[in-house]
C-alpha cells in the first residue's frame, strides 16, 4: 500500500476544481518512487489523475502507482510493431549555454526551427546554432527568438522568476480559473459526450483522449497548414481526426456547425487567439450558448506573456524547475512531462465538473488552465527528494491494430467500479470526416 503523502495535493487539486469529492475516497495502491525527484512530482501526478477519476463518477475508484508512472511518461513507451514511431526531442529542442547562463529551445515542429535560427542568423546546424548563443546573454536569446516567432526561455532560478512580472502573473491565477458566461438553460446531452478537440502536442491530447477513455465521442481538428508531427500516435489514441482550415469562410463555417453539435470545446490556442475567427469565450456563449470550453495555455491568460508561446520543456526553465532539478553538467529536467500530463489530468476534471455545474446551473462554463501555473503549484509543494525506482511499464501496456500497424501503448490509468478503462481504436491521422 502506498503512503498517503498525495493526499494534500490531491485536496488542493479538488478544492481548485470544485470536485466534491473526499481525497479518501480514491483508493491508491503500490509503493511510490517510480518518478524520483527533488520536487513532489510522482505525490502531484497522482493528484491529477486522481482528481479526474473522481470527478468523473461517484462510484469507486483506483489508481496504481505503477500506472500512473507509465502515464506520465507515455509517449516513451509508444511502439509501432515494436519499434519506436517517433524521435523524443530534435536537436534544436535542447539546453544550451549562453555567455551568461543556460538557454532552453523548443524546435520539434519546422516553423519552430526555421524560426530559431532566423532570429540567431545561422544555417540550421547545432554546431552553428551554439556558436551564436554561446557568444550571446541567454536573456537577448530568449528575446530574439520570441520575437522572431520561436520558443526559448531563459532558464532561471525560482526567485527570478517570481521577481519578474511574468512569474509574478502567474502565481496571482488560480490553478484552474473557472467563469460562468451568459444565461443558457442546463442543457440535455445524448448518451455520447461530444467532445470538439483542438490541441496538440501533450497537454490538450492528455485530456481529450481520458475523455475518449471514459466513453466520449472525440473529435480532434487540426489545420493543414500545421499537420502533426508523423508518429504522433499517442495522442490520437480513441480519436477522430479530420483537417479543417478556420481561416476560409467556408471552414470557419463547418467548425460552428461541429460546435453547435459540441457539448465540450477543448482548446489549445493562446489566450484571446480564436478572437480572430469570432470564438472567444462570449461569443462561444452568445452563439453555442450551454457549452464547456477549457482553455489550456503555456502561460496563463494575465501578464506580459499570456500570448507567448510554450511547451513544457519551455516552462520548467523559465520557472526554475529546470535549476531545482541541475546537475554538475547543467540544468536538468523533472523525470516525466508532468506539466503537461498532470495539466492534461487536470483539463479533463475541469470538463468534468464544468459539465456537472452546466446541468445544474446552466450557463456557458469556462475552465482556464496554464503549464506554469501547475509549475507554481509543483513548485510550492513540500520537497521530499525520492531516488527514482525502476518501474516496469508492462503491466500497464496494451495493443491495438491501426491503419499503419500494430500499437503498443499504456492503457488509460484507474479503475472505476473495479473496471480497468480501455482504449478501443485508433485512426488515421487527418482521414476522417470533420463532422459528428
């Protein structure tokens, strides 16, 4: 039987969802230290996934410690006819040492890439690429990059952080922002949830596909201009997927009708970007009125880069993670992607619960998300340094056919009612109809 040290953050976690819910009421079981760490990460990851356990039935529930780890490291443990379908980081998504201090970038999507080196002057090598910074104050890095359409952040200590007003922007946001919009009367849902999709990379997928897991129809849309990454197949796992340009009139004018058939919005975009195509939270309750929308960003919705772009990498240097976990040779990272998988955990409560309060209050229901603001969280914690463990994934693991083979990926973790959750397909990215 684990020990109860992730009970507290599972309380905050509730406590900043509206879940009513006892901590006690989930039960836990395996020993902890498969994510050691100097911070409270494998207490927190529980947490996240516990919260939205909880709060998606009032039947029992269970969670494995052991599952849980391979959760949160999932996409490392993907396999397509036994061999890996995707790189982790490319080269340019890395640390790098600046004149002063360490630079982390983020180049895994081209226009990333392409925009990291414009910004630096340099062919797109890593050899070059470190020259440049080298001679460079990783501020000014993190500067040009930004402005020139990329992502790198300066990697900072926590009490920089929280000195400057991006830092001090986000610690005054709650963990999960939540706002209800407009007069819709409770709506009555089919026997599928409808959930509309529009994240990548992690996070958003994260909570998209336990919504898939828990029995929702998910459909995920994606731009053609910025298709996903090839290989991407754990964020697709129980998804529709299907390409629609929102920048045509007549694209724009299939993803209302795709939203008024919705019952959920999740979302990706920085805060106030779907401004531009009309899809800001009131006009989403004045048009869709009765919807949940939950919106994820790297940053949070205040403060001097509520618009910046960012991945998880990005943040935990920015926030001081990346100091908080340094080695002899440099700034480290956490053991897992946790400000994206917890973060994720977290979005699906928030539907969750965001559904509970529009069937009895009615209303359009926002629910406000941030990767740094589960880092202030993360970081706030009680630090109780775990060695890791080795965990084994197997037990964890299953298999599904898809159109390019067989996948090996970790099951959904938790039980409800003794009953494990299940993935039960998977397509062709980009194939489908954008239509329920």
């Amino acid at each position: 039987m684990a020990t109860e040290s992730w009970r507290e953050p599972l309380s905050e976690a509730l406590g900043a969802l509206g879940v009513d819910r006892d901590p006690t009421e989930l039960a836990v079981t395996g020993d902890l230290g498969h994510l050691g760490s100097r911070l409270p990460v494998e207490d927190t990851a529980i947490a996240c996934v516990g919260a939205a356990l909880l709060a998606s039935t009032r039947q029992p529930v269970e969670l494995a410690t052991g599952h849980v780890a391979a959760a949160m490291r999932s996409e490392a443990h993907l396999r397509l006819d036994g061999e890996p379908p995707l790189d982790g980081f490319a080269p340019m998504s890395r640390f790098w040492r600046a004149a002063d201090g360490w630079v982390r970038t983020h180049g895994n999507y081209p226009w990333h890439r392409e925009a990291l080196v414009r910004a630096l002057g340099t062919p797109d090598d890593v050899a070059a690429v470190a020259s440049v910074i080298g001679e460079l104050p990783a501020r000014e890095v993190e500067s040009r990059v930004v402005e020139a359409g990329g992502i790198a952040a300066a990697v900072r200590t926590q009490q920089e952080w929280l000195a400057e007003p991006p830092g001090r922007a986000v610690a005054g946001q709650p963990l999960v922002g939540t706002d209800r919009i407009g007069d819709a009367t409770p709506r009555s849902r089919g026997d599928r949830l409808r959930v509309l999709d529009l994240t990548r990379v992690i996070a958003g997928p994260v909570c998209t596909r336990f919504l898939a897991a828990l029995g929702a129809d998910v459909l995920r849309i994606d731009p053609p201009h910025r298709p996903e990454r090839p290989g991407s197949y754990d964020t697709l796992l129980d998804k529709r997927t299907a390409m629609l340009d929102a920048g045509t009139p007549e694209g724009l004018a299939l993803l209302h009708e795709l939203l008024a058939g919705a019952d959920v919005l999740v979302h990706g975009y920085r805060p106030g970007a779907l401004r531009r195509f009309g899809l800001g939270a009131e006009d989403l309750a004045e048009r869709h009125p009765g919807l949940v929308v939950v919106s994820l960003s790297a940053w949070g919705t205040a403060g001097p880069w509520g618009e910046r772009r960012g991945f998880d990498s990005i943040v935990q240097a920015a926030s001081g993670i990346a100091t908080v976990e340094s080695t002899s040779d440099g700034p480290g990272a956490l053991p897992c992607q946790l400000l994206d998988h917890g973060t994720g955990y977290l979005c699906a409560a928030a539907v969750l619960d965001g559904l509970r309060r529009q069937s009895e209050a009615g209303g359009t229901w926002l629910r406000e998300l941030s990767l740094a603001r589960t880092a202030h969280w993360l970081l706030g914690r009680p630090r109780a340094e775990r060695p890791p463990v080795p965990a084994d994934a197997e037990p964890w693991l299953t298999e599904l056919d898809s159109p390019d083979g067989r996948i090996t990926a970790v099951a959904p973790p938790g039980r409800i009612d003794g009953k494990p959750l299940t993935w039960h397909a998977i397509h062709a990215y980009g194939t489908d109809e954008p239509r329920w």
